[in-house]
C-alpha cells in the first residue's frame, strides 16, 4: 500500500498555484511538483494535487493508497462523497473516477505539521514559477520599450 501526502500553494487568494505529491511506495519514493496556472484558489489547487498524485500513483501500477491532504474540504469531500461547494464539482468528480480504479483509496485529513515535504515542495516549485514569470515580464517589458525607440 501506498502513502501519498499531496499539497498545494497559492500566491494571494486566487492567482499562481503550485502543486505536490509525495509517494511513498516500497521503499521508493517519488516527489513531483508542477506549476498549475494563474487562475485557482489554494482548494482548486489542493483538489489538483489529489487528481495528479492518483493519476501518478496508477502510472506506476499501485492499487492501493492512503492520501493525505492538509485540506478538510478534499479530505471530507472524498470521504461523505458530497460537496459543500459546487464550483468543486468537476474536481471532486475527477478524483472520483480516478479513485474507483485503486482497489482501496482512502483519503485522508492530515495536520499541516504532518505534511511538510508536500507542503515545502509545492511552496518552492510556486516560488520558482513566479520568480520566472517576473522575469518573462521584465524581459518582455523591456523589449516592447526598445520596440519604441
């Protein structure tokens, strides 16, 4: 059985998100982080997280898992099977899909104490992508000021 702890990290309320998965397998672990976009909230992100770690989880062929999140509206989404917000509808239904195909797949609340390595990844994988679209911008912004001259 596997141990996966996810987390996502969101600059402002809803802008730049970064997200991460831990899998601990066998004795092997696996650590993925990607930036996701400009447009989520952090429960956005965390539901992204969860969809990308089983969709992961699955590529390398484990049928069982235990999730854990830092966050209670996945962690209670998943385990009541409702939402308490629609706008998390398709996400929740995503993951849905996904964790059907595991022989078990739990998911689980954790404490943010508990999550540090998710939650480290996810802060440095968002701090690089901001720290490289600023400078996208910058350059940007300096090509268009010498298109002027």
């Amino acid at each position: 059985m596997a141990i996966i702890y996810i987390d996502a990290a969101t600059h402002n309320q809803k802008g730049p998100t970064a997200i991460s998965y831990v899998i601990n397998n066998d004795n092997q672990k696996y650590i993925q982080s990607k930036y996701v976009g400009d447009q989520f909230d952090n429960h956005e992100g965390e539901w992204l997280a969860l969809i990308n770690a089983l969709e992961y989880a699955e590529l390398l062929s484990i049928e069982s898992v235990i999730v854990y999140t830092d966050s209670k509206v996945v962690a209670d989404s998943m385990e009541k099977d409702q939402l308490k917000h629609s706008k998390y509808e398709g996400f929740h239904l995503k993951a849905k899909l996904i964790a059907h195909r595991f022989e078990l797949c739990l998911v689980n609340w954790s404490a943010r104490k508990k999550n540090k390595e998710a939650d480290l990844h996810a802060k440095q994988c968002l701090y690089e992508a901001m720290h490289s679209l600023s400078e996208r911008n910058q350059n940007s912004s300096s090509s268009q000021d010498k298109l002027k001259d």
